[in-house]
C-alpha cells in the first residue's frame, strides 16, 4: 500500500501539466519540458531510478514520439498537398452542389468530410480544414469553428490512420513487461489485445454517436439561427440518422475485422458513399431550405478578419478552401482527380496490412532497432517502410505528377507542413519521455511505479464506481496535451492497472480512456485556438469552450453510463 508521501509525488509530473497549462495558460510545448524535468526528480530521489535508468526511458519515449511524429508530418504534408492544388475546392464544391441547406451541409462537410480528415490526418486538422470551407460557404466564422470541432468525435479515436491506438497504446504497453506478460498468459499478443480494445472503442461510439450529427446541426440552428431553436435541427433528424447508420456500420466492421488502423477512414468513406448517394437520389432533403439570418444581424464577435463568403446559390458553387475566395467552376479539377490520391492512400494501406508478403516486407526492411537501450531491458525501433509516414509520403510524391504540381507549389505544401509540425515536436518528445520515466520508475528497486501508485489510489477513492469516469480522465488527457495519442500514452497504463485493481475489465475500460481522448479533443486549447487562427478569430476561445462543452457533457455521461453497464452487466468476464 502506497504511503500519502509516494501519492504525492506520483501526482506531481501530471499537476504540473494541469497547473502550467490550466492554471497558467502555458502552451504544450513549453509545459511539457517542465513536467519531464519534475518526472527526472521524482524518479531520481522518490523511486531511486538511476540516471542510466531516466535516460533510456527517455530515450524510449523520444523514439515513440518520433514514430508519431512520423505519421503526423505525412498525413498534414498530404492535406497540405490537396489544398495547393486545387484538390479540396473540387472535393468542397462536390460536396456543397448537393444542398445549399445548412443542416444539410453540416452533416455532409463537418460530420462526414471532417471525419474522413480526422482518420487520415488527425491531429486537429479537421477544424483547421473546415472551418475555412465553411466560411467560404457563407457561415458565420464562430459558427464554423463550434460545429467543426463538434462533428468529427467518432473518428478521433482512429485518426490518423490508427495512430491514437497504435503507438498510444499498443507501443507503451509493449515497452511494458507486467502487462506484456499478462496479455500473454491470456494467449495474446499486445496488438492483439489492442485490436480488441479497439472494437469496444467504436461500440462505445457507435451508441453514444448516435446522435452527434444531429447535436453538430442542433448547436449551429440553437447558438446561430435567427430563431435560436434546435426546431430546425430536428427537421433533419432522419438525415442525420442515417449519416451516423452508413458511417457507423463500416466503422464498427472494420474494427472488427480489421483492427485499429483503418475504422474512421472506411467509416467516413462509407457514409459519404452512401449520404451522398441518397440525397442525390432525393431522399432526405428538408422541406424548406434554412439558412442563417442576413450578415447585418449578426453579432460583431461571429466575424473577425476574414469575411464569409458567398453562398455556392450565389456563385458559382465551387468555394475555396482559404476561407471566402470563389473559384469558377471552370478552374475546379474532376472529383475523380482529387479523390484519386485518398483512394491510393486508403489501397496502399490496405496492401500493407493485409497482404502478408507485402506486411512481412515492410516490416522486416529498413527497420531501425535500439535493443537494450543503455544496457536496459528497454527497447524501441523506427520501421521506416511499416509506419503510416511511408505511405503519406508516397501518396504526396505521386500526387506531384497526377495533379500537375510546381515547384512552388511542392515547396508551399512541405513549408506549411514544417511550420504545422514543428510545435508538436518538443510537446510529444517530452510528454512521451516522462510517461516512460513514469512507467519504467519501480523497474529498479523493484517496487510499485509511479503510475501503478496512482491507479491503486485512485480505485481505492473511487470505488467501484470508477469506470463511470474513466472516460473524463482521457478526456482530461486530451484537454492538457490537446492530442488523443497523448492522453493515451499518459494515461493508457494508468486505466490498465485502475481496471486491475477493481477487477473489472482491463479491455473494456481501456476503450473507454480511447473514447475520452476523443472527447477531450473538443475543448483542447491547441485544436481551438488553431481552429480559430484559420477563420480570424483569434481571442473567442472561452466562448467557443463553453460551447463545446455542451456535448462533451453528453458524450462523457453517456460513455460512462455504458462502461458500467459493460464492466458489470454486459462483458463483467471480459479480459
């Protein structure tokens, strides 16, 4: 049993992130250093680690960080490759020339396109990338930014093509002996583990999803119509229904048969098929077309630098995704043109991952290994060809030659790539670093980490009631580090043991801590602010927080409503 001194020092790397970045308003990347040295000095003079110890652990934590860091920079350079060429004008206009209906719109470009960037490029892309194509549209810019961070939360747990899952959990419980070991006495492996945990995480958000779409709609009609009810919103409750049921029903088989990587890409690839497909065929379109009041009515604070643009029913339809410009359609490329390098992306993953010669290739060929690092049981490695980044980067190489790019153009996509990365390296590096040093600080004296301390006291506070908020803890994750991934890897280990110590299901309460990462996405500091920056808003974050948490409160009760219905009733045998 822990004493109050070790609990207290256990708490303090993770107070100190709340404290700087709460209490002070201290971005990531200057926090996240701070924590990583209080981290060093708790390991060193509360748990006896040695400075050969802290250092390969840091170390440890650096190489996880850079194979997330790998993944991020290909996903962005590709979204950054489609705007310099013209790509998601055409993609945009595809998508607005079926409806000038708002509502319509919303479940089409925030909850479906949105989700489709979020699994191709998490990392708050999606609201950095809509909001503008909204305001292009003619919506109100705090509009644009409250209902794009709202529409995409299914897909957060899957973003960037698994990597949430993939290196947040499954690459910090292999860097962990207890866990591997008793995974493995369950006959399997950790990625196998994590591909189950990764179907409990979609069930979770294919049931409380259920009606993001319509709370996306319901928030824009509520905050921002003229008659300030969600009345109209329910005008389009069977549209957003079936937009969750052709999303959700891919997402949630993909994950079951094909784990982690790929439930929000197919998912989102899905709905849109299908949504669009219906609505082209007349199904589903409201009975009167709504929009909001004219722009002399609205507020001073819905607008800031960049003016809206004009509807697509009073141009020409194409609307361009820097936020107000209005292409003519004769500049737009075919949709097949600017689909084709997603479909490329979404084969060549498929190819890696399924097809075992191809699989066995990848990961055995240009695999950098640090066995043992400073003579450790620690180990880490950089599969350069397996990773995600590998195939971004060669979508983007291909695109090059598909879509005619110039020089400029291929040199603009890798500069706003750089400028869009650079701040996250120091925020991961660190924030890894002292997870490890968290994790690996009982391997020395052989005693309890510093997480291990904390879940024991945590069950024993809480009870059996804990599961109800294992999900607010993930989403607290997500709200300090601004990053689903990192609210995993802080906090993936910790539900673990917490689920250990209740004897209830590890698999079932680490979905949900997945679940509250993506939750947490909605009011982290980082993804609004740049959301944001891109509509010229800068300064409205409190309001747009306060917005948000109107369904953050719905989704985190609802989750923790199931976990203990799935922890007690449903899966109490459930690994």
């Amino acid at each position: 049993m822990a004493t109050p001194t070790q609990i207290g020092l256990a708490i303090l790397p993770l107070a100190t992130i709340a404290f700087l970045m709460i209490g002070r308003y201290w971005s990531a990347t200057r926090a996240m250093p701070v924590a990583w040295v209080v981290a060093l000095a708790v390991g060193f003079f509360g748990w006896g680690m040695s400075p050969r110890w802290i250092a390969a652990a840091s170390i440890n934590g650096a190489i996880t960080a850079s194979n997330i860091l790998y993944i991020v920079f290909g996903a962005i350079l590709v979204l950054y490759t489609l705007k310099q060429t013209g790509a998601f004008d055409a993609i945009n206009q595809g998508f607005t020339s079926i409806s000038d209906d708002r509502r319509v719109q919303v479940v089409l470009l925030v909850f479906l396109m949105g989700s489709f960037i979020e699994a191709a490029a998490g990392f708050g892309t999606p609201a950095a990338v809509v909001g503008p194509l909204l305001v292009g549209l003619g919506f109100p810019p705090l509009a644009a930014v409250v209902v794009a961070l709202t529409g995409n939360l299914m897909a957060i747990t899957f973003g960037a093509v698994g990597t949430p899952l993939i290196i947040g959990l499954e690459d910090i419980f292999s860097s962990t002996e207890s866990i591997q070991s008793t995974v493995a006495a369950q006959g399997m492996t950790i990625p196998e583990w994590v591909a189950q945990i990764a179907v409990w995480a979609a069930t979770y958000h294919v049931i409380v999803g259920a009606l993001l779409p319509f709370i996306g709609v319901a928030m824009m009609t509520r905050f921002f119509g003229e008659e300030r009810s969600i009345k109209p919103a329910l005008e389009v409750l069977p549209l957003t229904l079936f937009a969750w049921a052709s999303f959700s029903v891919p997402y949630w088989l993909t994950a079951y048969f094909l784990g982690p990587t790929f439930p929000g890409l197919f998912g989102a690839m899905g709905g849109m098929l299908i949504t669009v497909g219906a609505l082209k065929a007349g199904y589903f379109h409201p009975d009167e077309e709504w929009d909001f009041a004219p722009e002399e009515q609205w507020p001073e604070h819905w607008v800031g630098d960049i003016a809206p643009g004009e509807s697509s029913s009073g141009q020409t339809g194409a609307v361009a995704a820097d936020g107000g410009q209005v292409a003519t359609a004769g500049e737009s490329m075919s949709l097949v043109r600017a689909w084709t390098p997603y479909a490329v992306l979404a084969g060549l993953l498929v190819v890696t991952r399924v097809i075992d010669p191809v699989t066995n290739f990848v990961t055995s060929t240009l695999v950098l290994e640090w066995g043992s690092i400073l003579g450790t049981s620690m180990g880490n490695s950089f599969a350069v060809l397996y990773l995600p980044g590998a195939v971004f980067i060669a979508v983007h190489l291909l695109t090059i030659p598909l879509h005619g790019m110039e020089g400029e153009e291929v040199k603009a996509a890798w500069l706003e790539t750089i400028e869009k990365v650079t701040p996250a390296v120091l925020a991961l590096v660190f924030a890894v670093a002292t997870v490890q040093i968290m994790i690996q600080s009982g391997e020395t004296a052989g005693i309890d980490s510093m997480l291990v301390v904390l879940s024991e006291a945590t069950a024993n506070t809480a009870g059996v009631v804990y599961p109800f908020f294992a999900a607010l803890v993930g989403a607290f994750g997500a709200f300090l580090a601004g990053s689903n991934t990192v609210s995993d890897i802080l906090f993936g280990t910790f539900q673990y043991n917490v689920a250990a110590d209740l004897g209830v299901s590890r698999t079932v309460l680490v979905g949900a801590q997945a679940v509250g990462g993506a939750i947490g996405n909605l009011i982290a500091v980082h993804n609004v602010v740049a959301a944001l920056a891109v509509v010229g808003l800068v300064g409205e974050e409190g309001r747009v927080i306060r917005l948000e948490l109107i369904p953050l409160a719905y989704y985190a009760v609802m989750t923790g409503i199931l976990s203990l219905l799935f922890v007690y009733v449903v899966a109490p045998g459930t690994f």
